[in-house]
C-alpha cells in the first residue's frame, strides 16, 4: 500500500462513519425509519445524505 491509500481508508471510513451518524440520529428525531438510513449511510457518500435531505426531509419545499 502506498502512503496516500494508507491516508486514505482512515478518512473515507470517517466521512462514511459520521454521515450514517448523522442520517441515524436525524431520522430517529423525526420519526423516520432510523436504522434503514444509518446503514445506507454506511454504504457510501454523499448520496445517501443527499436522497435524505431532498426526499426525506424535503428542504426545497414549495412555500404557499
């Protein structure tokens, strides 16, 4: 292994670790299926956060 890989791995596991955090502490307050997105959020970024925010929570709502 090279030193940038050895770099590398600790920091994907940390981005990957604190966004399945976040979707699982975030979908437990409001109510969501929690352990769903903790583990997809596991699987890999960004997109699981993205699909969260934008269809989950729905942040771009319209305002009447």
């Amino acid at each position: 292994m090279t030193v940038e890989e050895l770099i590398l791995i600790p920091l994907v596991a940390v981005i990957l670790i604190a966004q399945s955090t976040f979707l699982f502490l975030d979908a437990r307050k409001r109510g969501h299926n929690y352990w769903l997105w903790g583990i997809v959020g596991l699987i890999q970024a960004p997109m699981p956060s993205l699909f969260y925010l934008l269809f989950v929570r729905k942040i771009f709502k319209t305002k009447k």
